[in-house]
C-alpha cells in the first residue's frame, strides 16, 4: 500500500547532563537570543514551528522544532548556531520525522504564556 508522506527533520533541545553554569544576566540574554534565533528560523520557512516541552517525563527534554531544512545535516548544521547550544545549556539530537501529506497545517489548542 502507498503513502503519500511529508520528511521533516526533528530537533530536540535536552538540557547535557553537565549544563554550562551561567550567571543570570547572561542566562537572560541567551535565553532571548534562543527565541530570536527560532523567530527568525520560523520567518525564513527553515523551521515550522518549536516551543518548549511542559509535563514531560524526562526533565531533560526542554523543547523540540520541526526543520524544513532539506537535510538532517543542515538540519544538525543550523540547529548547533542555536545561543544556547553554542553556550554548552542545551545540545540536540536530530533525526528525520515523516508525517502523512498536509497534515502540519491543524492548530492546537491557544493560549498565552507570559502577561
């Protein structure tokens, strides 16, 4: 039987066993390089969409983006210029992900972070 499929490339964000040790005013400023990162990912079509993991059995994992990035090296390749990466708090496993044709196009549930 045929399937119509769709390739991804999956990045998970795991906090290394041995994080970097930052103070906070660093800790804040590569936190809002992380998010600008991603925002840019999202605007240039690399990146479908990301976010961080919340109820997750293993703590470690903190977040996850799906890659259009036509490789699992370029993928791997654009993931690691990730602030938090490059500084030693995060690492990545990448690998690819299939998902039936047109089927990233449904929302989730809405809701606001922050205030």
């Amino acid at each position: 039987m045929a399937m119509d499929l769709e390739e991804f490339q999956l990045v998970l964000l795991r906090r290394p066993a041995v994080a970097a040790e930052l103070d906070d005013a660093t800790a804040d400023r590569l936190q809002a390089e992380h998010l600008a990162f991603y925002a840019g990912l999202r605007r240039t079509g690399e990146v479908v969409t990301n976010g961080p993991m919340r109820d997750q059995p293993d703590e470690a994992l903190r977040g996850m983006a799906i890659f259009t990035a036509g490789s699992l090296d370029q993928a791997r390749q654009i993931a690691q210029q990730d602030p938090l990466v490059r500084a030693g708090r995060l690492e990545i496993e990448a690998m690819i992900w299939w998902c039936p044709a047109g089927t990233m196009a449904r929302p989730g549930r809405p809701f606001t972070l922050g205030g």
